[in-house]
C-alpha cells in the first residue's frame, strides 16, 4: 500500500503545532481539505512567511483554529485488504504494515480518546484510545468466493470490540455506525461529556454538510427551431447543498429561475400581444476547486423549461466565486442532448450573478 505526503499548497489557518518535548508554537498551517491522514505539514511563524514541512519527528500534534480540529501524530498499523480482489478464505485482520501519520481527533475526554485516519482510497478508519493503549476499530468490505459464487463480507467487528472495550458505563443495545458523529456522540457518553463541552468543540463549517438559500440574477437568450428569444433578464432563487469535511467543495443545488413579461411574439415569431413568464427548473452538480476565498467551479446541469417553451438542456456551467458566497457563473451555452435532438451543440449563454446565505449558521442562531 503506498502513502503519499498531501501537505500542499493550501490556504493558511491559524493554529499552533506542540513539538515532541511539548512546546507550543504557533503561526499558519497550510489545509487543502485533505483526502488521506497528512505524514507532515507545511507550517510558519507568519502567513507570508517562508513555510516548511513538519513531521512527526519534530511536532507530535498540531491544532485548526478555524476548523476547530486537532491532528494528534500516531504509529498504527495498516491492514492490506483490498475490494478489487476476490478472497478464497477471509483475509488477515493483523496488521503487518505500519505508518506514521497525524490521526484527526474526534473527540477526547477523561477515559477515552476518538481518532480517524483516512487511508489513501479515502476511507475512514477509527482509532479508540484507552489507557495510553491505541486500538483500531474494525470494519471492512471484502469480496469472497464460496461455492464458486461471489459475496460481498461486511466485517463489523467494531460492534464486538466496543463493549470489551469501553466496558461498564457503555449502552451495549445501541451500538453506533460506523462514522465519526455516531461514535463520537457514544464515547462523549462515555466519557460523561455534557452538551455544553461537546458545543465548544463543535466542528467548522467546512466540517459538516451545509445548506445554502442562493438568488441569482442575470441575462439569457434562446435559439432554436421555432424559438427565438432575445438577450432578457433572468432572475431565480434556490438552494445548494454543500458535502461535509474533505468533499466540502463539492455541491448539489436547485434552482427555479423566471424571465418575466416576455411577449409570445419575442418567442415564437408570430403576432401576438400575449405576455408569458417563461420558467425554468434546474437540477445540478458540481465542484470548487481550491481552498482560497477565489475559487473557480465547474459541473453540470440538467434545466428542464415548464410550459415547454424551449427544449431541455444538459450541459455544463462554470463560474468564480468569492468565498463561495458570491459567484458569477455562465451556463446553457452547451446542451450535450444534442446529438439526441436538432437543436445546436452551442446556444446563448445565460451569465447571472449568485449570493448564497448560509441556512446553517441562521438555525444554529435561532437555536
């Protein structure tokens, strides 16, 4: 299994690193959202200062001011199962490989301590420690042949070790998933944490899904058989859910948009002092790129007009947004369906401006 170093050319945070003998320093750390457990850091004194790596030699822990997160520097071993291959007999749950690597901590407390490590597919796996003792939870997928027939083996071993683990003080009869927010709500109950401590240690907002209201605004046109609409302005409202921690920058929205009062002659070419509301339903996906108050997007869309004033689109949109609250993005220039109908590959863009307001922060507030 390779491991590969993912300290980067991030955005700085503030935070600190505690070196081996336990003196703090703090500065800036550079964060990309970081797929796999980071092997080092890039860190500095100043955010324009000259940044250089750290590894576990020399920082055994670091802290995310703005995240709220804390990397604790861990030896574990690395189990070598692998969902492409077919098992003839289950494979070895001992560990023969091990790395070096900064664990996420969950949470932590007077009896137990959570951490995560992603490996390099990804996934997560998690690590309980008791007693200056770290154990990992177990919990793979595997293929096995039996019979001459193909399954797929959930081991979830993790729902045995709890109780030997934890012990007196644990609800064996509602054991958790497998995910950070279900474990760590069981430890915090083991640990005996209230809800106000578990609130100072609530995570950052790129560490949790998020859901944004957004009005857009902006100028379309159409051409196509039949079809014919001029440059007009458009204007819509929506919403976009944002994937938690490392896939934060990715989305899914919706949007309902209108372009109002539009005479049928502008649409259609034939006389008539009718006015329509030609509306529009959109279904899309998609990406930042970067972690940086600029970052461009890209994905794609599927825009289904009602009332069928116009054929469907599926195609692409792109945009540049600033700190992903404010975006301005071009779409409809491209319909991939084309090649399905006879309207053109290429038509009149739609170029609108994006504000997004962050629900999650206002129930939080009302809270």
């Amino acid at each position: 299994m390779a491991f590969s170093d993912v300290s980067g050319q991030g955005k700085p945070l503030d935070g600190y690193i505690v070196s081996v003998k336990g003196d703090t320093a703090r500065g800036f750390i550079r964060y990309d959202g970081w797929g796999t457990s980071p092997m080092t850091v890039d860190f500095a004194n100043e955010r324009n200062g000259q940044f250089e790596k750290v590894g576990p030699d020399e920082a055994s822990q670091f802290f995310l001011a703005p995240l709220n997160e804390r990397y604790v520097s861990k030896r574990i071993g690395i189990l070598n199962i692998d969902l492409s291959k077919t098992y003839q007999i289950a494979p070895s749950f001992e560990a023969k490989d091990s790395v070096t690597v900064y664990l996420r901590e969950i949470t932590t407390g007077p009896k137990v301590t959570l951490l995560e490590y992603l490996d390099p597919t990804e996934k997560p796996h998690f690590f309980l420690e008791k007693d200056g003792k770290l154990t990992e939870l177990l919990y793979y997928s595997f293929y096995r042949e039996v019979r001459g027939r193909k399954y797929l083996i959930e081991y979830e071993e993790y729902e045995r070790q709890l109780p030997v683990l934890l012990g007196n003080g644990t609800d064996n009869s509602h054991l958790p998933d497998y995910s950070a927010k279900a474990l760590g709500r069981y430890i915090d109950r083991y640990n005996g944490l209230t809800d106000q401590a578990k609130h100072t240690r609530a995570a950052s907002i790129e560490s949790e899904m998020q859901i944004d209201a957004y009005v857009m605004g902006g100028v379309e046109g159409w051409e196509e058989e039949g079809v014919n609409l001029g440059t007009r302005p458009t204007f819509g409202a929506g919403l976009r859910i944002d994937l938690p921690r490392r896939f934060h920058n990715r989305y899914f929205k919706i949007l309902f948009s209108t372009i109002r009062g539009v005479s049928e002659n502008e649409v259609y070419n034939y006389t008539s002092k009718k006015k329509v509301n030609l509306n529009t339903l959109e279904i899309g996906m998609g990406t930042y790129i970067g972690s940086g108050n600029i970052r461009p997007n890209l994905g794609l869309e599927y825009s289904f007009p009602m009332d069928s004033w116009r054929s469907s689109i599926f195609g692409p949109h792109i945009g540049i947004s600033y700190k992903r609250l404010l975006s301005l993005e071009v779409s409809h220039f491209a319909n991939f369906s084309s090649v399905l109908t006879n309207i053109m590959f290429f038509n009149r863009p739609r170029i609108s401006l994006n504000y997004y307001l962050n629900l999650n922060k206002f129930f939080k507030n009302r809270n």
